[in-house]
C-alpha cells in the first residue's frame, strides 16, 4: 500500500512540473532573452564611444599639427571633427581651439559663440571656467562693460578656479570703460591677492603706474597684452591630455591663463 501512495505521489509531482514547464518556461525564457538584449546594448554602446573617442582623439591631435603648419583652416576642420565626435571635456577643449581659430582670423562673434558652445560642453568645472573667460577677454574690444560684468562676475566667486583671472579681466574692462579709479582699486588688490600670479601682479603695478601717470595710450597696450589669449595660456604645460596629445600645446613657465 505504501508503494501504491509514493507511486501516486511521484506522478503527482511530475505532473506539476510538467505544468510549471508549460506556464513558466516562456516568462523565464523571455526574461533570459531580455537580459541578453540589455548586455549586447551595454557592449554595442560602450564599442560606440569608444570608437567615437578614438575617431576625436585622433581628429584633435591633426588639429594640432595643422595649426603648427600654419593652416588654419585645416586645423579648424579637424578640430570640428573632434568637438562632433567627442564628449565633455575633449568637446569643450576643441571647440575651443576653434573659437581662438576664428578670433585670430577677426572673427570675434564666431569665436565668442564657440567659446560659449565650449563652456556648456563639459562638466568640469575649470574646463567650463576656461571657456567663460576666454569669451569675456574675445569681446573686452565690442561689448558694453555691463555684458563684460555679468559674464565675469561668477567668475570671481574665490571659490571658482579662475576667480584671479576673472577679476583681472574685470579691471581691464573697467579701464577700458573709462572706470580708472574703481580699475586702479582692482588693480591694488590683484597686487596684493595671495591667489594671484607673478605675472598678475607685474601688470597691475604696470596698470596702477600708467594709470598714475595719465599714459592712456600705453594703458590701451597693457590691456590688449592682458587680453591676448595666446600669450597668457591657461594651461602653463598644456591642455588636459585625452587621447593623443596635440603637437602645439603651449609651454610658458609664467601664467596659467587662456589655452589655445
């Protein structure tokens, strides 16, 4: 009898497995598949941006080289491939060598929308920063002292990395606007601020002994020397490095001020 009991009750579990099989095996089956799906999309788009950030990094360093050749225009389309196909901090860094392209072509609103593409591009907030004060310097010669201002004013939060800078952009515009006494304080206080370079101070002495004197004429070429992006570079050994590094990063042992 007992025999008779555990045979019916082995058929009993076969016949729930059996069923269990039938009702649980597409959901289990489609839930593996699903799984599959998801890891071959998490594969598929991390190949993507790998690709895409070789394809950048490559672009950004034929910029360089062309830019040390002389051609312009040629870096400039490399440089475009770079910002297309890169993200965040390379897209930033190539729109901005774009923007300091067309600025030295004159073509100041071209390059202050690229700097402010450049400073929405990343997230960081020293690359971003860069981008700012870069297009505040591009329009010191076009715009009003009050369009200067609000861009330059967050800058100089002490808790922002170029506040130094910013504020020395910002005296420079105060000067230019015919502010001499407000730039002259500026300046006093760039001369004295712990955070500010040598270089910094150098040209606020300059500043405040031109000022003194009534040298208007030298104080117009201190101003353009503070605002030539090209020979303040902000990256005193060159760029953040992603990737293959450009040919033309520029060296200056002085002040870290707008890279190129």
């Amino acid at each position: 009898m007992v025999d008779v009991f555990e045979e019916v009750d082995e058929q009993l579990r076969s016949d729930q497995f059996r069923t269990f099989l039938q009702k649980g095996l597409p959901g289990i089956l489609g839930a593996l598949a699903a799984v599959v799906l998801i890891l071959l999309g998490v594969w598929g788009f991390t190949s993507y941006r790998e690709a895409q950030s070789e394809k950048a990094s490559a672009a950004y360093a034929a910029g360089g080289d062309k830019l040390t050749a002389g051609d312009a225009n040629g870096a400039f389309a490399q440089f475009d491939i770079a910002a297309k196909t890169g993200a965040g901090i390379y897209k930033s860094l190539a729109l901005q060598q774009e923007g300091a392209i067309r600025l030295d072509q004159g073509k100041v609103p071209e390059a202050v929308a690229l700097f402010d593409q450049a400073a929405s591009a990343s997230h960081d907030q020293f690359v971003g920063d860069v981008a700012r004060l870069k297009s505040a310097q591009a329009l010191l010669d076009t715009a009003s002292y009050a369009d200067i201002e609000k861009r330059l004013t967050p800058l100089t939060d002490p808790q922002r990395p170029l506040s130094a800078m910013a504020k020395e952009t910002l005296a420079f515009a105060k000067l230019k606007a015919g502010m001499t006494k407000q730039a002259r304080a500026d300046f006093e206080v760039l001369s004295l601020l712990p955070s500010a370079t040598d270089g910094m101070r150098q040209r606020a002495h300059a500043a405040i002994a031109l000022i003194d004197d009534g040298s208007a004429a030298q104080l117009n070429a201190t101003v353009k020397a503070a605002q030539d992006v090209s020979n303040n570079p902000l990256f005193p050994e060159g760029p953040p490095q992603i990737g293959p590094a450009p040919t033309n990063t520029p060296q200056d042992s002085g002040q870290p001020e707008a890279a190129q």
